[in-house]
C-alpha cells in the first residue's frame, strides 16, 4: 500500500497563521476565548480516539492550475479514502467531489451560474452545499451515499448531513453491509473559515472503523449535541 499520507507544515497554507490570529480577536471582541472552545473540542475527540489532520488549502484544476480555499474538499477526500493513499489521489478524489457538489447546487440556484464568490473556482465551499448533492437523484452520487459529521470546534456540537442512500442501496430495503457504512463515514472538524479531517489517533491516522450510529452514542455520551440535516 500507498505510504500513509502525511500534512504538510502549516507555515506552507498561505494565510492560514493570520486567519487563526483574527479569529482569536473576534472572538475575544465578544468575551469568547476560542482557544479554550477549541481545547475543550479537542478533548472530546482525544476521548474517543480521533485527531484532525490538516490538507491545507491548495488543490489543482483539470488543467493544473491552482485552486485555494479547497479545504473542505480535500478533507473529505482524505476522510474517506483513509491513510495508506498518495497525496494525488487525495487532490483527484477532491477535484471530482467539487465538480459534483458544484453542478448540483448549481442545478439548484442556476443564478448562482456568474456568482464567483460562490461558486467560482476559488470560492470556499461550506457544508451546507452538501444536501444539495446528496438529493441529486440522476443519476445519484457517491455524496448521496455518505454520512458526512462536521464537529464544530468552537461550540462542540456536531452538524451530521445523512446522505438518502447511506443505510440503505436506491430501491433495497436491505440495510449496506458493515463495511460500506464504514467506508462512507467522512469526520470533519471545522472553525470558522477552515475545514480538517478527522482521523484516528494512531502513528498514520487511519480511518476510524465505525458506522454513524455508533459514532453518535460515542458523542452523545459526552454531550456532542448532534444536529441531523437528510435529503
């Protein structure tokens, strides 16, 4: 297998240090103490066995050419594909969920078609794009068969969106076996304008070997309020 995918520095994600410097003033313009809200986040994933793994910001178009504010892309390509994958895959896996999540809400705000601050090749993504993909029905996409759970680091709440196919194949009463709800189970973690994956604590950061169900009970137990969006 691939060698487990590994970052890169932080000093390489253009503006990420002064993003994280601004969002620490807002906050404490508002008597907030993110670091803290951050801590406690981190605490609770340290309990059941997870750490973020930051992709940065920077992918590649069909041409080669630069794209920025990629993050939520390829954090969930990096969720769902695991550890032992190349960095490419990781970079083509997010291309191609950009593509389809892009023709979808557009398919749904069509005069959101010239809007580059939404959908423009270096406009962020956020996850609300997501239900729009997962009700995509021609035909459905691999998003429609994800449960994608977004913790969010600076409320420790967790926003899930359940794609309509992920417990059960288009037309089948029959639940998926184990492993492809495992397989589809993408982990995020989010602050305000930066997307991470999240992964298992281990030397590699492998994938974590759950369903959603059992990753739900695990957070509920610790008082991660679950906030469910579904096609």
């Amino acid at each position: 297998p691939a060698a487990p995918l590994m970052p890169p520095a932080p000093l390489e994600f253009d503006g990420l240090l002064d993003h994280q410097m601004l969002l620490e003033s807002i906050y404490a313009a508002q008597g907030v103490d993110l670091l803290a809200q951050q801590d406690k986040a981190v605490q609770v994933l340290a309990e059941v066995g997870l750490k973020s793994v930051d992709l940065g910001v920077k992918n590649y178009d069909e041409e080669g050419r630069e794209l920025l504010n990629q993050c939520f892309y390829l954090s969930i390509a990096r969720s769902y594909l695991g550890a032992y994958v190349e960095a490419e895959e990781v970079q083509k896996v997010a291309l191609m969920l950009k593509r389809t999540v892009e023709v979808c809400v557009l398919a749904a705000h069509p005069d959101w078609a010239k809007d580059d601050a939404r959908l423009g090749e270096n406009a962020m993504a956020f996850a609300d794009f997501l239900p729009s993909a997962m009700g995509a029905k021609d035909p459905p996409n691999l998003v429609s068969r994800m449960a994608v759970v977004i913790v969010d680091a600076t409320q420790c709440t967790a926003e899930v969106y359940l794609g309509p196919h992920y417990l059960r194949p288009e037309g089948s009463e029959e639940e998926r076996p184990r492993e492809d709800l495992e397989k589809n189970l993408v982990l995020l973690c989010y602050t305000p304008g930066h997307y991470k994956a999240l992964v298992q604590d281990d030397n590699v950061g492998s994938k974590p070997a759950w369903t959603y169900p059992e990753l739900k009970d695990l957070l509920d137990q610790r008082g991660v309020f679950c906030i469910e969006t579904s096609d």
